[in-house]
C-alpha cells in the first residue's frame, strides 16, 4: 500500500512503499530551505536536480547532485535547501 506525506505546505511530497529490504520514500522537493527531522537512520539519494544540506554536526554546507547520497542518523535533523525541483529516493533503517 502506498502512503502519500504532505510537508511544509506541500512543497515537499513523498510517497513511502517498501522495498525488498527496507522501508522507503520517493519524493520531490520544492525551491526552498526546509529543515527535516529523523526517527531512523536515513539514506537520502538524489535522483534529479541538487540538494545542499547540512548534516547534524558538520559546520559547511554540502551539495548533492543526481546519484549522490548521504546519511542522516535516526533522532536528528537536518537542513536542506534547493534552487530547482529535486527529486530524491529515501531509505530508512
């Protein structure tokens, strides 16, 4: 069954489904500077256009273009920001 999740006014959508191993998201994030929370460890790979985040911890901002990822640890939270439409898959241990 798939989940649709609506967040900051719907300018960020996902859709959560499982996937043989793991429980996962895909979605499209809006322009904009957002900050997300964690409940798992999560790794986030960007499928289209760039995301910069900063990770819990790190003081620089990083960028991440299409095929890249990184990993934000469960119970934390992270900033994002974007220039264009980004689309991303997620997955969640």
């Amino acid at each position: 069954m798939l989940k649709v999740n609506e967040y900051f006014d719907g300018k960020a959508k996902s859709i959560a489904f499982q996937t043989s191993t793991l429980p996962a998201t895909v979605g499209v994030i809006s322009p904009g500077e957002y900050e997300f929370g964690t409940s798992k460890k999560e790794t986030m790979t960007v499928i289209s256009g760039a995301l910069t985040v900063l990770l819990p911890g790190m003081e620089e901002w990083m960028t991440y273009g299409a095929g890249e990822s990184f990993d934000v640890a469960g119970q934390a939270s992270f900033k994002a920001k974007t220039d264009i439409d980004t689309a991303y898959l997620c997955t969640y241990e």
